[in-house]
C-alpha cells in the first residue's frame, strides 16, 4: 500500500506541476491579434524594423511575421512582401496610425512607415482580402500601452503544452490519453490491493 500512496503522490506532483505558470514578462494586450499565427516580438530599441508580408501562417502564406511587434516611437517599420500568398496589403482597422499600402503580390514590394510620438498606443492594421482567414497584426509603440503577462491565458497541460511545441492537439486525442492514463492507475490500484505489493516488489529481493 505504501507503493500505492507513493505512486498517487507522484501523480499529483506531476498533475500539479504542469498546470502551474511561471511567473511572465508584461507584454501589450494583443486582444485584436489573439490566436492569429506570425508570433510577437519586443523590438524596442531597435530603430529600423522588418515584417513580413505573406509569411506562413494561418493556412497558408497569410500571416504578417511577427504579427505583433513592440516599437519605440521614431522607429520605422518596414513591410516587406514575399510574394506568397496572392495579393496583400496593410491597412489600420483601429488605432493612432494611419497604415495605407497598395494591394500587390509582387515580391520584394515594400512599404514603409515611421511610427512617431503621434502614434503611441496599439494600431490593429489587417490584409483586407484576407481578413476572414486571419491575415492580422498590430503595433504597440511606447511604453504607455496596456499591457498583461505573457502567458497569463495559459492553463497547463493538454492544450497549452501543445501549443507551446508546436504540436496540434486534437481533444479526442486529449480524451483517449486520459482514459488510458485512468485505466493503467486502475489495473496498478487492484493489484496492489489484491496481492499487497507493488508488481516490482520482490524483484529486488530474489
């Protein structure tokens, strides 16, 4: 039985474990890109930045990479097409900036814009052909944004696990996993309480 009780403890160790978050850095809330692909990416400091046009993403090669970015003012983004994907272009949904490219799919097309003090705050921009399959991003520019921790929506193992890999985790895979998972403490539970012992008790002891 002591077998038993050391086994469910390690369980719970585990359990517990995986659903706890680290503590996360602050990071501006990306509520209008939330669940898009492309990433996010902190580039204060830096005074030239690069996103692209047309990355992979989103079902295809429909997603702005990094989908988020966070900028200090003065700093100029510029949006590089890569020429996948069909025709695109950047256009602001919300926000201080005034985003406004041309529609093309010619690779290597850019546009630029220097977000200055006038632009602080969050601007939500979107492909507008290709709105409907998740074509977003958004800028934050400044240190005055709302913000929330990185992480913060995460609950633990299955979900956000996966997703942290990269691996889709489909939620009857989640639901066979568990079911396995209960049946092997089950058939662990009945020995024991059957025979008093571990299966490895007594190995070590022959």
């Amino acid at each position: 039985m002591r077998t038993a009780g050391g086994s469910a403890a390690a369980t719970t160790a585990v359990v517990a474990s995986s659903g706890t978050v680290a503590a996360q850095e602050e990071v501006p809330e990306w509520d209008y890109i939330d669940g898009v692909d492309g990433g996010e990416e902190d580039l204060r400091g830096q005074d030239e930045v690069t996103v692209e046009v047309g990355a992979p993403g989103n079902g295809g090669d429909l997603a702005f990479s990094p989908a988020g970015i966070w900028i200090d003012p003065g700093t100029t983004v510029t949006f590089e097409w890569t020429g996948d994907g069909g025709e695109h272009n950047v256009v602001t949904v919300d926000g201080p900036a005034d985003l406004e490219s041309d529609l093309t799919a010619e690779a290597g097309f850019t546009y630029e814009y220097e977000f200055t003090e006038d632009d602080e705050g969050i601007t939500d921009y979107v492909c507008e052909p290709h709105d409907a399959l998740d074509m977003k991003g958004a800028v934050a520019v400044g240190d005055d944004v709302p913000t929330a921790e990185a992480g913060a929506g995460d609950t633990g193992w299955p979900e956000d696990f996966a997703s942290d890999v990269g691996v889709p985790l489909q939620k009857h895979y989640i639901g066979i996993i568990s079911f396995f998972g209960i049946a092997v403490s089950l058939v662990f539970t009945f020995y024991v309480l059957k025979y008093g012992e571990s299966p490895n008790t007594g190995q070590g002891d022959a």
